[in-house]
C-alpha cells in the first residue's frame, strides 16, 4: 500500500518574489499571518508582515527574524489548505523553519509557541557575529573522512551534509574566506556564497536556547500525525524524543538524503508532496536516481491540479 509524506522546507521557501505573491493569494495563509501579526505585535509593533512578505527581496532578506516568523506561519497555512483537498498524510517531515512548522501541524505544539520560538530563534541568530556559512558542491565524489578532518583542522565544520555532493561548510569569516580562497580549495570544489548566518550546527546551541526560551514552557502534547526525524531517519516516538529532536535539528547535520531514501524503502512512501514550492525537493529526487515510481510534488501545484479535476467533473455533470 503506498503511503505519503508531507515535507515542510526550510528557511528558504520563499526566497523567490513570485512564490510569496503567490501564497498571499491563500485565504488560510493570510489567516495564519493575521495571528502571526497578533504575536509579533508584542514585541515588533512597527512591522507589517503582508507588506514584509510583498516586498523587495533586499527588504525580505534583511531580517532573519521577520522571514523566519512569515515562513513559518506560511508553511502551516499552506497545510491548513491541502487538508482541505487533500487526505491527511501517512507522515510529516521538515528541517529548520519546517521542522517546528510540521510540529505545530502534528498537533503537539501551539501555533503561539511556533512563532515565539521562531521569532527568538532568528532574532538571536541574526545576532551572532563572526560566523558565516557557504554552499559547496563537490565536483568529484563525496567527502571522504580525510576531507572532513581537513576541514575542521582549519577550524571550520561541516555544518549540514544533505546529499553525498552538497553540503555546507561555516565557521569564523576570516578563516572561511581564507579556506574559500586558497588554490586547492578551489581545485576541489564549486563554491557559492550562501547567507551570512550559520545553519544547523553547534554554533547555534545558543540561539536554540534562546527559542526555547521564547516558547515558554514546552507543553509537548500527543502527536496527530506520525513524525520522522530528518537527523537520524527513524520515527519521533514520545514527547521527550521531539524535544531531542529538535535540538538536533537545530544544532546538527539534516540528513536529507538518508531520511529520503529511508522513507521510500523502509516505509513505503511513494508520494512527497512539498509544502510550498518544490524546486529543491525535485532536484534531490532527479540525483538520487531512485526510479520514475515515486511521485515528487508541490502543494500548490497539486491544489491547482485538484481545482481542475473539480471543474471537469462539474461540467461533466452539467453535459449528462
């Protein structure tokens, strides 16, 4: 029997203009940012977080904070609105942003504590000085050990590994940019400067401590919908084990690529339905070479695909 699993994306759902004018065309996003306005408020009353969200992308890249509180108050109204035409999944799954958003959606997390703990975590991150992380894609082959240990004698790390071609690397900005330049670096990969903020790591214990601070206290509650934990690929199986989860998700590698191909052979999941746009989700499925069976999709395409089939069968109904 083939099973779906839903996946929430990280902080950059909606770095393209185009998919943030598309979502604030969704009554249930801009019921969930209603609220997020309601929140936000409190501590940031001079922000419009619908004119954030329609702005420029100088202005929507300019605060962590403020496109972290949007993204994930988008992510759980786009799934308020594939409930609406779509049955619930067989599973939830996110990292980052899509992590706590597919937390909330489980049931076990108030949307209240989700844009609290979102808010401080990308406030306090934004904060951090002397750390920055880059894109790098190997042209060759996987890191070898060897590669990983060079990495880290130069005092950086690998900050997320999610595919055996594609990872980041963070650390202090002199010593990040001495690694960028040098000629053997260059040799060996294609590099990409990719935000000015570290994801996924130990350098972030501290802004974790700080969103959990923000939620308040972390009542836990049972989970609606089975989870998967995108740092071990496993099912979540108790309160305390989210909670473990979500630090590691918030200060350790994301392992996409595992989790990935661990859904689809331990599971049995045949259908990925991407909440909001699906670009990088399709990208991993075309490397991973896993066969033409399995069915990678964007929840907004796939409401769009659900109003015509609801539109043929109507004026079928009206012909006979």
């Amino acid at each position: 029997m083939s099973k779906t699993a839903v996946m929430f994306s990280g902080i950059d759902c909606l770095d393209k203009v185009e998919h943030r004018l598309q979502v604030l065309k969704m009554p249930e996003v801009l019921d969930r940012l209603d609220k997020a306005q309601f929140y936000l408020d409190d501590v940031e009353s001079s922000v419009s977080l619908i004119d954030y969200l329609s702005a420029s992308d100088q202005i929507f890249h300019s605060s962590l904070a403020i496109k972290a509180l949007i993204g994930a108050a988008t992510h759980v109204g786009l799934y308020d609105l594939l409930l609406k035409f779509h049955a619930p999944p067989d599973y939830l799954v996110g990292c980052s942003l899509g992590d706590i958003a597919r937390i909330v959606c489980s049931g076990a997390l108030s949307f209240e504590q989700l844009l609290m703990g979102t808010f401080h975590y990308g406030d306090h991150g934004e904060k951090l000085h002397g750390g920055s992380v880059v894109c790098v894609k190997s042209l060759f082959s996987p890191l070898s050990e060897i590669e990983v240990e060079l990495i880290q004698s130069h005092g950086l790390y690998v900050a997320v590994y999610q595919t055996p071609h594609h990872f980041l690397v963070g650390g202090p900005d002199e010593i990040l940019n001495a690694w960028i330049d040098s000629q053997s670096t260059k040799a060996l990969y294609s590099i990409r400067p990719l935000c000015d903020k570290p994801l996924h790591s130990t350098f972030m214990n501290r802004s974790k401590d700080h969103a959990f601070a923000g939620m308040g206290d972390l009542l836990i509650g049972p989970f609606k919908m089975p989870m998967i934990s995108a740092t071990e690929s496993r099912l979540i199986e108790s309160s305390e084990d989210l909670l473990r989860d979500m630090t590691m998700n918030m200060t350790g590698p994301v392992k996409w690529w595992q989790t990935y191909r661990w859904m689809i052979q331990e599971l049995g999941v045949s259908k990925f339905i991407n909440i909001g746009p699906a670009e990088t989700l399709i990208r991993l499925h075309e490397r991973m070479n896993i066969g033409s069976d399995i069915e990678v999709i964007d929840s907004l395409q796939l409401e769009k695909q659900s109003a015509a089939c609801s539109e043929r069968s109507f004026v079928d109904t009206i012909e006979i």
